[in-house]
C-alpha cells in the first residue's frame, strides 16, 4: 500500500455523518416557532412562577432570566483527529488554530449564538504554512427547569497533517506540512443534559441569567446525538471519497462543582467518562474506479472535562470557560481512532429590559406547549 493511499485512507477512515436534513428542519421551524409574536393581546408577563421560584432557591441561585441578555465572546478552538495504526505509525490531522468571535442572547428559557472566524483574528494563518481554516457554527438552546436541550450546526473547512514531518512529504513547497485546503467536516449535534441539584446552577458557568451564590455540587447526566459529514472536494488524491457517514451517540457522566469565592465570583469544575457507539458508513470510489465499502458499529469510550471563572454585577457579567473532550474507538485495522474537541474562551455581556415583542412571543410559546418551559 503506497503512503499516499494510506495517508488518504486513513483521513477517509474518519467517518464523518452528513446532518439529516428533516432533523435540522426540524430545529429551524421551532425556532421559528418560538420568535413568532403573538398576534393576539397578551397581559403583561406573571412573575409569580419565577418570584416563586427564586424564593425557593434564594439561597444558592438568583435567577435573572427574566432580563435580555446580550453577550459576546472570543474563543480559540481546536480539533485533532488521531488514527493510531500501532505504535510506530500514526496520522494527526487538524484544522489551523482559529480563533472565532460569538454573538448571542438569553432570554428566560431560549438561547441563540452563532459563530465565525473572521480574518484580523486569524492573520498568523497567512504565515504559518498550515494553510487556512474557517470555522462557523449556529447554536440554539431551550432551560427547561433541570433539563438543557442543545442544538449546534457547525462545519470546518482547511487541514493540514499535524506530523507530516513522520513522512518527509508535503503538499506544498514551501511548507513542512501536507495541507488539505478542501478538507470540509459538517457537523450536528443534540444534546440533552440533566442537572441533578436543583441548588446548583449550570446557567452561571457560561452566561448570566443566573448567579451561584452559594457553593454547590451536582452530577450532570448528558445524552449526546452527533452526526457528521465528512467531504474533500480536492482531485489529487488516489482516492475520491463519495460519501462518508457517522452517527455518535454517548452517555457523558460528569460531576462538577461550583465554589463562590465572593458575591461576584465563582470558579466551576466539572470532569467524567463517557460511553457511547458510533454507527458509520464510507463509500469510496478508487484509481480503478472501483467501489470501496466500509461500515460497522464500534463501543466508544472517552472523557469530559469543564473549567469556568464567573463574574457578575448588577448588569454586567464576564468570565473565562474551557471545554475538552475526547473519545475513540477501534475501526477495521487500525488500532484506534480518537477524536479530541477543546476550546477556551472570554466572554462578557449586559442585562437589558427585554422588549414588549420578545416577551410576549416567549408567553405565547409556552402558553401553545405541553411543556411549562418557564
């Protein structure tokens, strides 16, 4: 097997899903859904579920969900996919460091976010020889009393062999790396998470509709639904890969904790296995034209690790989160495939009064659903 049939089997040996088009469909008319405003007169909001409320819980957590919060943040991600074939022979591939800037808002129980990579916060890409990567991703989010439900559509384009230098090979002359410029992985994902305290507040790691303000613990249950599709529009390769296709699904398991450390800070630390399985599909078409097929299902194992430092005041709010997580499997005759996801970002946002429109848009919401989401 020559090493340019290895080097390209093993990226196609990433199997990568392609997003269900009736599942995103799906997020995008409820989120249609719950933006529409009310035709019909509505009485102003009743604050009695949510006076009621922050009675119960005054102690540990003072919810200010009923403000608009408006937030922005700056993050450095990074994805690695590791295909260990045995000890002596392994291929890591990886996008270029990017650094993405966020916008989004909270309102009550509805969250929205989306993300890009602009160029003046990737200008070192220009000059580093790992090529250029770009990075955009949509996320939606519904609170629903200890239940989160999480969507998240995002896709990366650009990748460069990380230990090219194994090989003494590049794309490029004038770089020490074999890049990948249309190398594009398309990503969905669902996730639904249960906070088993109702005395800790998973709100207060990430945003400011709700402050910690006694320390607490908790253990954080979390079902996960991923698909992925993973595409190379490039020609050069001996094999032209079709289609690829993988669905994870995984249980993470992690405690987390948060100390208050003042009124205004807090520092938060959540870590845990996980278990899942990976279903995947890979239709290829090699030099001879001819089809290459590979599927199978496969047990997975990994971790979850979360870090946070919080702020808050009257209206103001900020804070530092990183995220890393990593799981692999066994897949045909590689020894072990391991995807590893991190990132660390700085945020800050502002309370607002929320307008007339959006709040009355969010009561006609829950007034239609089975679902008490306030």
């Amino acid at each position: 097997m020559s090493l340019r049939y290895m080097l390209v089997y093993g990226y196609h040996s990433i199997k990568i899903v392609v997003a269900q088009a009736w599942l995103y469909l799906l997020a995008i008319a409820f989120l249609c859904l719950a933006t529409i405003q009310s035709a019909s007169g509505q009485q102003k909001q009743d604050s009695i579920p949510h006076s009621n409320k922050t009675r119960k819980d005054s102690n540990y957590i003072t919810r200010m969900d009923t403000l608009l919060h408006v937030q922005s943040w700056v993050s450095a991600n990074r994805i690695k996919y590791t295909i260990l074939y045995n000890d002596n022979f392994k291929l890591v591939l990886a996008p270029n460091e990017t650094n993405n800037l966020s916008f989004g808002f909270n309102y009550r129980y509805l969250d929205l976010g989306i993300s890009f990579s602009p160029h003046f916060m990737n200008k070192d890409q220009d000059s580093d020889k790992k090529g250029k990567s770009e990075q955009f991703s949509f996320k939606t989010g519904l609170s629903i009393h200890r239940f989160n439900l999480s969507v998240d559509f995002s896709s990366v384009k650009g990748f460069y062999l990380k230990n090219s230098s194994d090989f003494l090979r590049s794309s490029l002359p004038d770089s020490p790396y074999r890049v990948y410029p249309e190398l594009t992985i398309g990503y969905f994902s669902t996730l639904l998470r249960y906070n088993a305290n109702r005395k800790f507040s998973t709100a207060a790691l990430t945003g400011g509709t709700q402050v910690q303000r006694r320390s607490a613990y908790t253990f954080l249950p979390t079902l996960q639904f991923a698909t992925y599709k993973f595409h190379d529009d490039s020609k050069a390769s001996a094999v032209q890969n079709e289609s690829t296709y993988s669905t994870d699904v995984n249980l993470v398991l992690p405690a987390a904790g948060t100390l208050v450390i003042s009124p205004k800070f807090s520092a938060s630390l959540g870590a845990g296995p996980s278990f899942g399985v990976d279903f995947f599909k890979s239709v290829s078409i090699d030099d001879s034209n001819r089809v290459v097929l590979s599927k199978g299902t496969k047990l997975t194992t990994g971790y979850s690790i979360q870090t946070a430092i919080s702020y808050h005041a009257e209206r103001f709010f900020a804070g530092v989160e990183s995220r890393q997580r990593g799981y692999g499997h066994k897949i045909e005759d590689i020894s072990r495939l391991v995807k590893q996801y991190s990132y660390f970002q700085v945020y800050i946002g502002w309370r607002l009064k929320a307008p007339v429109f959006a709040k009355k848009s969010l009561d006609w919401v829950n007034k239609i659903s089975p679902i008490d989401f306030d």
